[in-house]
C-alpha cells in the first residue's frame, strides 16, 4: 500500500502520525527543521511508540516507518503528502518536496490558511509538477505535545472540517480518503475561495489579541496572572470578532454576485461556525462571547508569552496568533476585498494594529513580500479568481 509521508514535527503532526499508522498505513516523515526528526527518534524510542490521549481517556498508538530530515528518502513512493506546518513553511517545504513527488501524488495542508492555492499552483507548475493538492480550512483539533516524541493531548476535536481540492470535482473522494484516516468528519467545499473566506483562525486569533492586548501592548504579568485566550474573551473583545466577521460575511455576498459558481452559503457566521465545530464542548452558546468562554475545548489556553530578564511575562506578538494569522490570512481577505471593490474596516484596523506589533507594512495587500495575498501572484482582476478554480497565473 502506498505510504503517506506526514511533513512536520509539531502538534498536529504528533496527531496525525499515530493516526494513519493505526489506520493501517505506511507513515514516514519529513522532519527537516531544527533538529526535529532527530527529537521525534529518541521520543520514539523511550516508549516504542507515539500516542495520542483523548479527553475521554482514549488512547491511540502508533509510529512512523521512517524519520528524515531528507525529502529524496521520503516524498518518492508516498501517494499522500501531508503538510502539518505553519503558513510561513508551507513555501519552503513544497519547493523541497516538488522533485520527489510521484505522479498522481496529492499535496494536502492542515489547515490551508489563505492563499494557499496560489502558493501551490505557482511553487509545483514552477517545478514542472501538475498541481494536485487540498487543504482543510482549520486544523480538525485543538491539541497539544505533552511528550516530544511520545505523546499529544487531544484537548477537544470539531464536530466538522471543510476541505477543498484542485481539481475541484475531487473535493468529496479528498474529504472521504481524509474522514477515514483521521477518523473526523470532514466535509468538502466548492472552492479555495471559500475556503480562504471561510478560514475563522484568522479572525479568532487576531482578534482576540487585538480586543485582549490593545492599549495594553506593554502589561507585564507574573506567571500565574498571564489573561487566559479563548476564556479571556469579553464583550469588547466579542464585538471586534463580530465586526470582522461581518466584514468576511459582505465580502462573501459581494464575490457571490459577482462569481456564478461562489458558494457564500460554505462561509458561514464566526459565532455560526463556533458552534457547529464545538457542538459537543459549549456549556453556554447564547452568544459569541460566552461560546468561547464556556468552550472546554479551549479551556486554560493563555495568552502566548515570553520571558523577561527580570522574570516577568509580557505578550509575545511575534506568535503565530499574529505572524502566521494576519499575512496568511487577514492580508489574503485584504488583497481580495480590494479586487471586488468591498470595504473591510474591521479586518484592517486589526491588520494595522498588527503591522506595528510585528514591525512590518501589508497594507495596501501586495505592498509587501512574504504574505498570499493575490496581488504577490500579480493578479489585479477579480475575474482571475475563478470559484471551483486555482489562480489563474
């Protein structure tokens, strides 16, 4: 049976791992970053195996054939590749693994954050590869290392995930192959244009930094006293996530009108799609605040941190909540809404906000290199997003 090679060492790939291999599949590994695929073998080697723990005192095992940091060892023979890394190493890693690929290979991305079509289709025609890929729109749980190597915590899992696929008319069998192995619903979507809109990480995570932390960018906090994340979210913090929202919702109308085959309906309400992933974990879904305060699956994450030299805690903007969500995600809805002619204040007051926290420009999207906002692939026509197709470059 073919292999799928997991690229990644991280939390999901900690998941995703023990999964496929208790499914029954060849799993290997690319691990090329930062001593990982050394780390992921001792882990490996103190138990024989890698495990995940459920919530409810499940427990799944299993472990990769092969561990390399190495594409040529891994990548050639694998029918599936999954790429369970941050956006910023979703580039690097496919010009690394594009000479290898079989033909007929599938790329598949967890989660795709936006733009993610755009980057594929330039990166694999480029390298001489017929674009074959899919990505989900967030990652199907919220887990965590608790063991390199050993063992991941699932904290809760979604009720639901959407998938989308080039080509298109291969979205249902993807979302079928993705169901079985990972043993999670998983629900095919028309198009990576929807899937981008429809990407709520980049509202959720922004977000609740900006309703958390502004005007408050230079608090210091003993350990104890770092503000909880999803737990953290108030009323003020609530209304900017329902305005970003709201923001994603009328762009989606907008694309809609004019793109005949958009499905604005694959795009639902931020406080729509919070209860529908966590159907099963919210005590209290009467509103968007209380739908994450009351969220068990988000329950005791803080806000991420560092260390000062006198040994107190300040915010660490440079996290992903800002560095991966804002230039490969809130940018690509930026650089989009720009093309339909829509105005999105609340996305770009977060989006300013961030630019200062991470000292770089993105706006106008496509001012700046290293996000995947259309205008980076010179796409200037809204006519160029085509909804069941890739860009058109």
């Amino acid at each position: 049976m073919p292999a799928v090679t997991v690229c990644g060492g991280g939390n999901a790939a900690h998941v995703l791992i023990p999964l496929i291999a208790s499914a029954g599949r060849e799993v290997r590994v690319y691990a090329p970053l930062a001593g990982e695929a050394e780390r992921l073998r001792q882990g490996i080697l103190q138990q024989g195996e890698m495990r995940v723990t459920y919530a409810d005192g499940r427990i799944v095992a299993g472990r990769p054939q092969t561990i390399s940091a190495d594409a040529a060892e891994v990548i050639p023979g694998s029918d599936l590749v999954l790429l369970a890394l941050p956006a910023f190493a979703h580039g690097p890693t496919l010009e690394a693994i594009a000479p290898y690929l079989d033909a007929g290979a599938t790329v598949g991305v967890l989660p795709a954050r936006g733009g993610f079509d755009y980057q594929a289709t330039a990166l694999l025609h480029r390298a001489g590869r017929t674009p074959r890929f899919f990505g989900l729109q967030t990652l199907p749980w919220a887990c965590r290392i608790t063991r390199y190597g050993e063992e991941v915590a699932v904290l809760g899992t979604k009720a639901v995930a959407d998938l989308a696929s080039y080509p298109a008319a291969e979205a249902a069998e993807m979302a079928g192959l993705l169901s079985s192995l990972l043993n999670v619903p998983i629900q095919p979507v028309s198009s990576f244009l929807a899937l981008t809109l429809a990407n709520t990480g980049q509202i959720i995570h922004p977000g609740i930094m900006y309703g958390l932390c502004y005007g408050r960018e230079e608090a210091v906090y003993a350990r104890e006293d770092v503000p909880l994340f999803y737990q953290g979210v108030d009323d003020f913090t609530a209304g900017k996530l329902q305005a970003m929202s709201d923001d994603i919702q009328a762009l989606a109308a907008a694309l809609a009108a004019a793109l005949p085959d958009f499905n604005a309906s694959e795009v639902l309400p931020l406080y729509d799609w919070v209860c529908r992933a966590y159907a099963g974990d919210i005590a209290d879904d009467s509103n968007l605040a209380s739908a994450f305060t009351t969220n068990r699956a988000y329950a005791g994450l803080r806000v991420p941190t560092r260390l000062t030299t006198d040994g107190h805690y300040v915010v660490d903007f440079s996290a992903r909540y800002l560095a991966e969500d804002v230039p490969y995600g809130l940018v690509v809805v930026h650089g989009i809404a720009r093309l339909a002619g829509v105005r999105t204040p609340a996305l770009d007051s977060v989006i300013s906000w961030a630019e200062e926290r991470l000292g770089r420009r993105f706006l106008p999207a496509g001012s700046s290199t290293g996000t995947r906002a259309p205008q980076c692939f010179d796409v200037w026509e809204l006519a160029q997003l085509a909804g069941s197709q890739p860009i058109q470059l």
